[in-house]
C-alpha cells in the first residue's frame, strides 16, 4: 500500500510507516488507508491498522454484473498473452511485478509494469485482482482498479497490466476452461 502521509511503498499489513513512522489509520468498514478521522470513499471513522481493523471485502469495494462464484477456486490461474509471449501460472498471494515477485523474470523487461505491480488472490469467492499501487495502472473489463482494492474477475473479461492485455484462464470443478 501507499502510506497516506509520505505516499511511499509500504508492506499491505503495516501499522506504522517504515519510511516516515506513521501510524497508518485504515477505515472501519472498507479497510482503505487514508488520513484524518474519516474515510474519503464512505464517510466511516478510521482506525489504527492491525489488530481488529478488517480486511476490505470484493462485497464493499465493487459490484459486479457477473460473480466469480466458486468456479475455478482450485490450483493456480493462468496468464496469457500470445502478442507478448506471456504465459504463467499464479496462486494465491503471486505478485506480479517488474522487480517482485515470481515473475520478474517474465515482466522485467517491460518498463511500464511497476516493481510492484498487482497481486493475485484466491479465496472462497473465487480469483480476485489487487493493484497494488502501480504507477501505470491495473485494468480490468476496461476499468482502472482503485489502488489496493481486491476486485473479483469473472468469466469472459481482460485483465490489462500497464500496457500488456492479458486473457485468463483457470480450471473449473468440470475440468473446461474459464476465461477471463
């Protein structure tokens, strides 16, 4: 996340800011970070990071036309994209990333993917997408995600990192093919 007093890189589960020592207050409800007592998205108080502060949920922080469901919530997700050669496969916590996580090897070479780019996330709802605060942003179905917002994919949608359009893929209970 981004610490909302000196806007560095900081780890998504800190209380305090590594770079300037800030206590990082998150909102009550949807779990943004922010400054001051209340949150700029829904108003709610905010609350020291940690202990009871809740992790913000795909419910609060999109609506979606198509739920991901419980389809394809098993193994890894696969990431594919035949213009640039791309093809890997991601579990849950897998971050995508030009200088972290466990692709650099894959998205090292394309400068507008950031060093953190985005993460992805498997939980009883399905695959979901975070950006994690990247300068050129995470799409998806056409929409910039809001940094550090967890957002569900469902069937039949793109995802685009920076500039790489991307078509994922991951099993189903059946054994067909989704694609997102």
């Amino acid at each position: 996340m981004q610490c909302p007093s000196c806007k560095e890189q900081i780890d998504d589960d800190s209380c305090y800011c590594d770079q300037c020592g800030a206590q990082i207050l998150v909102c009550s409800v949807c779990g943004r970070p922010g400054r001051g007592k209340r949150c700029i998205f829904d108003g709610k108080e905010l609350v020291p990071a940690g202990g009871n502060a809740p992790q913000a949920s795909a419910v609060q922080q999109v609506q979606t036309s198509a739920q991901s469901g419980s389809a394809g919530t098993d193994g890894k997700i696969k990431f594919t994209s035949q213009m640039h050669g791309i093809t890997i496969e991601a579990g849950d916590g897998d971050v995508i990333g030009r200088k972290s996580g466990s692709f650099t090897n894959v998205f090292g070479r394309f400068n507008y993917v950031s060093g953190m780019h985005c993460r992805i996330i498997k939980n009883a709802g399905g695959w979901h997408i975070q950006d994690l605060g990247s300068t050129n942003g995470t799409f998806y179905n056409g929409n910039r995600l809001a940094p550090n917002m967890i957002y569900p994919v469902a069937s039949n949608t793109t995802v685009k990192i920076a500039d790489i359009e991307l078509l994922i893929t991951y099993g189903t209970p059946e054994g067909g093919t989704v694609r997102i």
